[in-house]
C-alpha cells in the first residue's frame, strides 16, 4: 500500500477513536516529536521533546456545560484529538531505520523490518488505544508484546518487562512495558514493527503522523486562546 493510503487508513483509525478519549485519566507521558535518525555506530546527545502547549491547566478550561460555545467545542474536540494518539517513548531518536542495513551480527546486507529507537529502562506506551493480541518472548524478539490498532498491528521488541497481559484493551498513553536487552540484540533499545493488513510499513509513517495530529491540535488551540 503506498504511503498515502496508510495515512488515509490512520485517519480513519482516528477519526473512529478520538471521541472516546479520558480527558482526566489520560496523562501527558509523550512531548513534541523532534525526530533525529543516527547511525549505531555514532554516539551523540539524545534529542529532547520539548514540553506540548496543552497542559491540565488548559484542560480544566474547557467547559462540561451542554450549552458551550463553538470556540469551547473545538477547543475539546482538539483536546480529545491530542489524547487519542501518544509516541510509544518519550523521547524519540532513530538509532536504526527501515530498510536494508548491515546485520549487526553477520555484517551481510539484510532488511531491516522495523525500527530501532534509543531507549534506556524506558517506558513504552500503547500509540492508540486497541487491543493486546500477543505477549511472549523468544530467541529472536525477547520480551514482546504485540497491539492491534485497527488494521494495524504494532510489535515492541527486546523489553525487560511487559505491564499487560493478552486481550487487554490499551489506551493511548497507557503503559505496556519497559525496553531492555532481551533476544536477539546488540544493545538496549527498543525495535518497533508495525504491520497493515499483514503488510510489513516503515513505522516511520506512524510517527510522522503522530507528530503531525499533535502539532495540528498545539496550533488550533493556541489560535482558539486568542
């Protein structure tokens, strides 16, 4: 599928979910996205999220009242929006993109399914709310759990813990488990599959995507303040 029918399916995925977000319950684990791709064999200073422009602060602005205005509206109509969707850590940096690269342990040209994201004993959050299909561990993945998303199915390789059990429904920003070092790796971090309609994406177009909702949202509610 190209890439323009994947965003279509993630607004659709959306556009079915983001109503039915927590306004109190759900927390802000995640900051805007700045993603930085690097290579394994660099070390550089992590790129920091800088903090989001809705805060509880700006939540607790928005009236419950049945009788809200179209201003009050759409400010809750984004808020929900910004809620529906959360980056799986809370800081994003690509160690490993998708696609061909040198296998780690053979050093042969290999296709790299996923992507690797520079985690530390970090915490890993459900991107959307959906369903727990999977939690396992084997010599390959480690410590795994797999989410589904609609027609999307979402892997986090290699963790150290796992905080959810199979058939679970999540929520976006919920807690699914912390990366580690478990399986096949050469060092922690966290490897990130995603699959449409049993088709292997670059998890990259998630992401982006996520970044771009959010932004969306900061934008339209700062415009809404004025």
């Amino acid at each position: 599928m190209s890439k323009s029918g994947i965003v279509i399916a993630l607004l659709l995925l959306l556009s079915g979910n983001h109503m039915k977000a927590q306004f109190n319950t759900v927390s802000f684990p995640c900051n805007r996205y700045k993603v930085a791709v690097e290579n394994p064999a660099k070390t550089t200073n992590e790129k920091e999220a800088t903090p989001e422009g809705v805060t509880s602060k700006t939540l607790k602005s928005v009236s419950d009242k049945s009788s809200l205005s179209k201003t009050d509206k759409n400010k809750k109509e984004q808020i929900a929006r910004y809620l529906s969707i959360c980056y799986p850590l809370s800081h994003i940096k690509i160690n490993s993109p998708y696609g061909y690269r040198i296998d780690p342990f053979t050093g042969k040209r290999k296709f790299h399914n996923g992507i690797d994201l520079y985690a530390r004993s970090a915490k890993v959050f459900a991107m959307m709310q959906g369903k727990v299909l999977r939690v396992g561990q084997d010599k390959v993945s480690g410590k795994y759990v797999t989410l589904q998303h609609g027609n999307f199915i979402v892997s986090y390789c290699h963790l150290s813990q796992i905080f959810v059990s199979q058939g679970k429904i999540v929520m976006p920003g919920n807690v699914v488990g912390i990366s580690g070092n478990t399986g096949r790796s050469t060092g922690e971090h966290l490897h990130m599959t995603i699959r449409h309609n049993g088709e292997c994406i670059n998890p990259r177009i998630f992401l982006d995507y996520i970044n771009s909702v959010k932004e969306s949202c900061v934008v339209s509610l700062a415009n809404n303040t004025i």
